[in-house]
C-alpha cells in the first residue's frame, strides 16, 4: 500500500525480521539502510527492526523510493545481506 505524502514522521512503515541460525556472535545481527533516505531503521526487538519516516515526505520530489537494508552478522569475517523494498507515496490533495 502506498504511504500518503502527509504521513508524519515518526510513523512506523515496515517492521523487519531478520535471523542468523549461527550461534555466539556469529548469529547476531545489524541492519542499516543503504544511502540518503528520509527513512531511519530503528532496533524493535530481539531481531526486529522498524522501518520509520524520519523526515517529511513529498510526492513531488519522489514518487517512491528504493530501501536497501543491510543486515551484517558479528562474526569473523563478517558475513552481510541485502534485501531492497519499493515504498511508493500517494498524493494527498494540496487545495
């Protein structure tokens, strides 16, 4: 679903799971977002992370946006995934 360009920041958009089966630090994960985004990604829970609007959004200047989040373990050598989402924005009328 579209996220409308009024939405305020703070709003959580996404909660993201994440799990490593290793055990130690091997199996303990970070995650982080991929460049200049009006997005932060905040720890939950236990291997839970929440995606959250950190500034305010404007459909004009970006329709949707591309997230790619990261996720390293603490092992040695660290190992690191990605995954990307689409977030689109929807427009709230300005009149």
């Amino acid at each position: 679903n579209p996220i409308p360009e009024d939405t305020l920041p703070s709003t959580v958009v996404v909660v993201i799971n994440v799990r490593d089966r290793d055990s130690g630090d091997n199996g303990k994960v970070s995650c982080n977002i991929d460049g200049d985004l009006p997005f932060r990604l905040e720890p939950s829970s236990e291997n839970t992370y929440k995606l959250i609007i950190a500034s305010a959004l404007d459909r004009e200047k970006d329709s949707s946006y591309n997230i790619t989040i990261t996720a390293r373990d603490r092992g040695s050598p660290s190992l690191s995934s990605r995954a990307s989402l689409v977030l689109e924005v929807s427009d709230v009328n300005d009149n």
